[in-house]
C-alpha cells in the first residue's frame, strides 16, 4: 500500500476548497483554501491537531458540511462529477453507495435502535445496489473477512451488545457494504486499545487493498497513518503545512511544524534513584479485591506509590485500572484488603473519612470537560477546594487562587473570571490540575488525563505535571493505556488484566526484555514510525 | 423479558396501594366539606329531625372511621354500594357513563394521537420553515383558549350557522356506531383540538434533540432520504419521551373532561363526578375517584412498559 500511483485515474481533487463556520452570528472561515488529488485505490492521510480542520475536509470530500459550516469557495470534483454544483440528490445518491464514511466512534455512530444486519443492508438496499437477501449474505462475507467473531450471527445482534473494536470493523464493513470507490476513515482507531488498534488496522487495511478501495485516513496519530497511507498530507488549523509520500514525510519533513509533531514522542523523564527500603509510601494498596454485584473487577492487588514518585497503572480498558482508583478514593469499599496513606488504614468507605484524610487524595480526570461545572467561573471552580479544605476567606482566598494560576502557567487576570466553556481543552485540563492542587495534596489520581489531548497540549500537561511533582512533592498514580505516555512520565509501571496485577517493577526494567508475554503484547503493539511496522509485526505474529 | 414481568408485577401492586390512598383522600376531602347528603338532600325541607332520619337511616351519623371500613369491606367484596340519591347500584350507575368516557377519550385519541404524530414528524423534518411555525403557532393558540371557549366556537361555526353538526352530544337508547361518531363529533374535535399541542411539540422537541447524534449524520452519510433518517432513525430512538406524554394526556382525556361534558351535555363520567360530590353522594364519588386514579395507574404502567420495550438496551441485555 506504500507504492506510488503510476498512471492511475485520478477520483477526486479538491481545488481552493474554502469553509466557513458560524459561531454566535458571524462566519469565519476554518479551512482556508485547501489543494487535494486523491487517485482510485490509493490512501492519503490527513494528520494534524485538533481544530486543524481534517474532518471537515473530508466530509466535504462527500459534498457534506456539519451544521454551522458551509463551503465558502473552492471545488470538489468526484468522479467528473462537481459536488459544489450538483444537487442534494445527486450527492445523496453518492453517499453510502460510492462514497462511505467510517466515523470515529462506532458506538455512537451505530443506531442503538436497530440490529447491525438492518443497518448494513439498508445502503445497499436504499441505493439499489442488491436485495436484501444478497445484502446479508455479502454481510456475512465482509464480516468474515473482517475477522469478527461468528460472522454468520453477529449482524443479529444490537450495537450495545457488540464490544468497541468490533463495532469499530462492523461499521468498517458496512461502509463496504456497496463497493465504493473512495472510504473517509475519520480517526477509526482512536477510540480503542493498542491491541485492539492493531486488529483493527490489520482488517482496514487487509480489505481496503482486498477492494483496491481509495481512502482518506485521518487521524492525529502519526504512528498509525505511517502504517495506513500512501501519502501524507498535514494540515495546521485550516491550512496545509506540507504534503509529501509517506516514507519521504517520515525520513526528511520539511517543515518546522511537521518536525516538532515527530518530536513528541521523544520526551522522556528522567530517571530517579530508587526509593530507600524502610520508607513509608504515601499510599499502599493492600490485597484489595473488589467488585460491583457479585462480580469480582479487582483480585488481591498490592502495589505501593512513595512521594515524589509517579507509578503509572496501565492495562487495556476492562482492566480495572479506573476501578483501583474508585478503591483509593474510597467510592467502592472493597470486598477484602485495605488502603494505607502514610502508614494508617484508611476507612474503606470516603463518607467515613475525615475530611483531611479526603483532602490528602485528589483526582485528575480523563474529560476535563464533563469534569468541570460549566456554569461555575474559574474562581469558583479553584476557590472552592480551598475554601473547604483550608478555610480560606476573602483576599487570602483570591490570592491563593492566583497563585494556583499563576502554577499552572494561565495568567490569573486573563482567566479569573472565565468560565469553562471559554477554555481550550489544554486550558481546562490545567484548571482541573489547580483544582486538585488547591486542596494541597500529597497524592493525586489522574486518570486518563492527556488521552483526549492533542499530542503537542499533552506534552505540555505532562511537563506541568512533572514541575509540579517536585515543587510539591506530590505521589502521583497515573492511570493510562498509553505507553509512550508511561514512558514519558512514569517511575514505576503496574500492568494490569482482567484485574489483577500482571507484572510491575520501575520504568527501567519493563521497557527493558523479558516481559511478562501480556505486556509483551502491549508494549509490541504500540505503532511505531516505521511504515513497515504493522506488516512486520503481523508477520512475526503470525510466524510465531 | 422476565425483568419486565416483575416489573408490571411490582407496578400493579404499587398502583392497588396507589388506589388505597386515594380513596382515603377522597374520603377524608369529602368529609372536609360543609354539610352532608341529608342536609344538600332536604335543601330547603331541612328540619333537625328529617335531617337526623335520613341520617339515621343511611348509616351517615356513625362515626367516620367506620363508615370508610364499612365501605372498603364492600369495595373488597366487589360491591361498591347504593348511590345515596337515587337508592341504585353504584356499579350500574357508572358502566353506561364510564362507557361514554372511554368512547369519547378513544374518539378523540384517534384522532389526536396520530395527528400530532404527524405534525411532529414533519415539523421536525421541515423545522424553522414556514410549515414548522404554522402548526406550532396554531396548536399554541388551541391550547392558549380554555376548552369551553374553544367549544363554544365550534359550536358558533360547526353546529349553530352550518348546522352539520348537532351541538349536543346527548342520546338515549342503543344508537348506532355512526350515528355515535356524528353526534360526539364536536366534543371529540374540541379535546383533540386542548391534547394535540403538547404531544405535537413534544414529538418535535425529542426527534430534533437527536439530530445532533453521531448515529443520525452517519444516516446522511449513508445518503438516505431526510424523511427516512427521521422516521427510521431518529424517531425510535425518541419514543420514549413521546409515548409518556401520550399517555398523560390520553388520562387527560379519561378524567379531564368536565368542562366540554357540560358544553356538549355529554352524559359521561365527569359531569356525574361532579354531580355526585355537590350532592355528597359518597359512595358514587368514591368509585368515580377510583376509577379515574385507576386510569392514570394504567396509562402510565402502559407507558413505561412501552418505553422500556422501544429500546433495545432495555430488551436485550448483553
């Protein structure tokens, strides 16, 4: 998939393409006049960060634009046929039938009404394509190949009772249910777990060269798109940085922007020394086994977190690693085991806690946005902590959450006053930072915190978070499935499956062979950017 | 399935409980007002002592507590008592009007369920066109106007200059299907007129809240129709918000009724409820009461477990 397009037809070029989006009662243009020539069978990958318009361009490669967007200027070309002048049902007759769409979340993005099977044939039946008798059986076809589990019954079943990844390949399939042409990917994998990304990858690209289907693959992994893409083009809010085939970008990017989104990856923290035997960690977690109604999440794990230490919990989702962290807290009293801070038993359940005990454990969470009041002002969303923990009042209160700005590098005249909604997904990440800090922790919970993050504002949230560690000499547990964040930020490792604790040690000596097989998998399925990662790697598998 | 079996099971015995409380409210809200049946009986003829025979003989001067338990024991043994004014079976008097109620609430619910289904749906599809604010307007505005206003207009327009239609709803003897339609045709078109605006917004309000799902643009992107990704995708995914509120207000229609009854002189259950406590005729009042919690017990079970089964999260579990 990674050979150029010798003298193959060209299927769509986008010229000059111009987007305006509408917020409050103005228009201001977001893609400002983008250049694109996609030939039939090849992949172009669109990278860039959040708000860089990729997923906008490629639904405007279907003629289509999400409300509050409209295409200002510019031109689509499918197939000889102009988009911008062609009419609703013309387009509406290309949709689905030669130009399909897999969406970034397929739990969403699946019909929660109706059965997988309705939902794949109506395409084909809709545009003429097949009946449905012929529509479910090329469904059990593409299933299979699709490597989803017992192809033949699967479409019979509901989207709630279909597990991510394979959601992820059904919708996958279905976009191939009429054979089109050209297929938008819009960040299929993100979503999902390293090993299950892989999986998924292996089948979108298994079949797309099976159909000799042309793709547009976007995704802000560049990992991922060095494994997906014949070409590479990189977009920075609305414009294009540069464009090259993907082993040239990869070897030799030209631009600055493109050089700093490849150097990501590099930031690593250094190594500490090891902690001394007889100290007292901060938080222990003894033999706990936990659960919700009569199943058991959480069997007999130990682990220790020491001050100024981060220990980072990873593991597939389904692990427990959430859970533990529900256990530490003290929002699910465990079945056996118990918890100690600085030495003493915790009470099992946070209502029997003393305040200060609660005061000592803060959380971080994954979605900054949810996590945050949207009708409370900055002020409040700081004060409040502070307030309740330390009690501080008046001008003492107003410096302390000026100072707490002032930590987490937000200038506190410029912000103060904000609300949430008037942050970037960064900015309100910070806030959730200072409002654990206000409590003036030793430990903090951050669960998932950069995983909703663009690669560069998570780079940033990483390095706040390590400044503050030594400042404050916090304990931190961090909770992730990523590994090239664990490698970024972590002392120790806790590996976890199907709740329990598969192998833990210090950073040094997880990246560092034997593994535990388990971990092995998970460390040899986080993509690289070598575009011959994936195929080597499912060689290997597949040999071993 | 079983989950709701034990459902409607715990339901039904949560709404016996329901219909217990409420009839000792009635009770008690009965005996709050002034006077009693011998007293509103006698009117003008009241004496001390025709007041305290009458009393004497219907059992009304023993004490509150036993009277209710005397009437329970009955109620329990499927007897519901004699109507004080008129010495007839409770039973007896209300079957011919709860027959009427329910003839006229269906009537009207054919009518005004599938109309407002209808509008919802196309407002829905056509929102913020002219069509959209039309209808939003007009069903406002029948809504705005109390029912007896609404009724009287009908009349004006319908049945006194025209004369198509006869302006009161009352018959005797055993007339025919048709001939029922034709004569409650205006009181079933002024209920329908009062119940479609709020079922009508209410479709619109939860299919256009979906609009913005992930599952409803990759419907566009499949390049179906705009009626089909309505009706076929976002419409399954709203019935529950919808059916609860067709649900009340078909116990709207059952109970609520009163007022174009008395218009139309429509010999149903509303018009005999109120009758029945200006006479204090307890025991009719109390089975009326009943009868009307009872609806609103079933309707919204019937709801729920509609609800429950429109979505598939519900249905099967994983």
């Amino acid at each position: 998939m990674t050979e150029q397009n010798n003298g193959k037809p060209v299927l769509l070029t986008m010229k000059g393409l111009r987007i305006e989006g509408r917020s409050d009662e103005t228009w201001s243009e977001i893609v400002h006049g983008i250049d694109l020539t996609l030939h039939k069978g090849e992949v172009l990958g669109l990278i860039g960060e959040s708000g860089a318009g990729k997923s906008t361009v490629g639904l405007a490669a279907m003629g289509f634009t999400r409300d509050g967007c409209r295409i200002s200027g510019g031109e689509i070309v499918f197939d000889g046929i102009d988009l911008m002048k062609a009419s609703e049902a013309t387009k509406r007759n290309l949709r689905g039938k030669r130009i399909a769409y897999v969406a970034q979340s397929a739990a969403a993005s699946f019909n929660p009404a109706h059965k997988l099977m309705d939902q794949y044939c109506e395409a084909p039946v809709q545009h003429g394509v097949m009946g449905r008798a012929e529509a479910e059986s090329d469904a059990v076809d593409l299933y299979r190949r699709m490597q989803l589990p017992d192809p033949d019954n699967i479409g019979f079943r509901y989207p709630h009772q279909v597990s991510g990844g394979q959601l992820q390949r059904a919708m996958t399939a279905m976009a191939m249910a009429c054979r089109p042409d050209l297929i938008i990917f819009d960040e299929p994998t993100t979503a999902l777990d390293v090993t299950t990304q892989i999986e998924v990858l292996a089948a979108i690209r298994n079949i797309v060269e099976q159909f000799d289907t042309a793709a547009i693959y976007i995704t802000h992994d560049l990992a991922v798109v060095a494994q997906m893409a014949d070409r590479i083009k990189v977009l920075l809010k609305g414009d294009e940085v540069e464009e090259a085939d993907t082993r040239s970008m990869l070897s030799a990017p030209k631009e600055d922007y493109t050089k700093s989104l490849w150097a990501v990856r590099s930031h690593a923290r250094a190594e500490q020394p090891p902690v001394a035997a007889d100290k007292t960690p901060v938080v222990s977690v003894q033999n706990i086994t936990a659960g919700y109604g009569s199943v058991d999440v959480l069997m007999n794990v130990n682990f220790d977190i020491h001050e100024r230490r981060t220990v980072a919990v990873v593991g597939e989702s389904g692990s427990g690693k959430s859970t533990t962290a529900r256990v530490i807290t003290g929002l699910l009293p465990p079945r056996q085991g118990q918890i100690l801070f600085d030495g003493e038993t915790l009470p099992p359940d946070y209502r029997k806690r003393t305040r200060d005990q609660l005061r000592q454990a803060q959380m971080i969470y994954q979605m900054a946005d949810t996590a945050l009041n949207p009708k409370l002002r900055i002020r409040e969303l700081i004060g409040r902590p502070a307030q309740m923990y330390l009690g501080l009042q008046g001008k003492a209160l107003t410096d302390r959450i000026r100072n707490l700005l002032d930590l987490i590098e937000l200038e506190p005249d410029d912000y103060i006053d904000r609300l949430p909604a008037e942050l970037s997904g960064g900015q309100k990440q910070r806030i959730g930072i200072a409002r654990a800090l206000a409590a003036e922790p030793k430990f903090i919970i951050c669960d998932e915190v950069t995983s909703a993050l663009d690669q560069l504002v998570a780079e940033g949230i990483l390095k706040l978070l390590d400044k503050l560690q030594s400042e404050f000499d916090l304990a931190y547990m961090f909770i992730t499935h990523d590994l090239a964040t664990v490698k970024a930020i972590a002392d120790e490792v806790v590996v976890m499956k199907e709740g329990r604790v598969i192998e833990q040690g210090p950073k040094s000596e997880m990246f560092r062979p034997p593994h535990d097989p388990y971990t092995e998998l998970l460390l040899s399925s986080v993509p690289e950017m070598d575009p011959d990662w994936l195929t080597d790697l499912l060689r290997e598998r597949e040999g071993g | 399935m079983s989950h709701i079996w034990s459902m409607i099971a715990k339901r039904l015995a949560l709404g016996l409980l329901t219909l217990f409380i409420v009839s000792l409210l009635i009770f008690g809200a009965t005996e709050l007002l002034p006077g009693d049946f011998a007293e509103e009986f006698l009117g003008q003829a009241a004496t001390p002592e025709t007041v305290a025979a009458i009393r004497r003989e219907l059992g009304l001067d023993l004490p509150m507590h036993t009277r209710y338990i005397e009437w329970l024991t009955g109620v329990l043994q499927g007897d519901f008592g004699n109507s004080l004014s008129n010495r007839r079976p409770v039973i007896e008097l209300i079957s011919t009007r709860l027959g009427n109620t329910l003839f006229l609430a269906l009537y009207a619910a054919a009518i005004a369920v599938p109309l407002s289904l209808m509008l919802g749906i196309l407002a829905a599809l056509f929102r913020n066109s002219f069509f959209d604010r039309f209808s939003n307007a007009s069903a406002l505005t029948s809504i705005s106007f109390p029912e007896f206003f609404v009724a009287y207009i009908l009349i004006f327009w319908l049945a006194g200059r025209g004369g198509m239609f006869p302006s009161m709803a009352s018959f005797r003897g055993d007339p025919s299907m048709a001939e029922m339609l034709y004569r409650t045709f205006l009181p079933a078109l002024t209920l329908t007129l009062v119940v479609t605006a709020h079922m009508m917004r209410m479709t619109r309000a939860a299919i256009i809240n979906l609009l913005a799902s992930p599952y409803i643009e990759m419907a566009r992107l499949k390049g179906m129709k705009p009626m089909r990704v309505i009706v076929k995708h976002a419409l399954p995914n709203a019935l529950a918000p919808i059916i609860n509120v067709i649900a009340l207000n078909l116990a709207y229609l059952i109970t609520g009724v009163v007022v174009v009854e008395v218009v139309f002189v429509f010999p149903g259950l509303g018009q005999l409820m109120v009758d029945s406590v200006a006479a204090r005729d307890m025991p009719v009042v109390q089975a009326v009461a009943l009868i009307f919690a009872a609806a609103y017990v079933l309707l919204n079970l019937t709801a729920d477990v509609l609800a429950t089964l429109s979505n598939p999260r519900l249905v099967h579990r994983r």
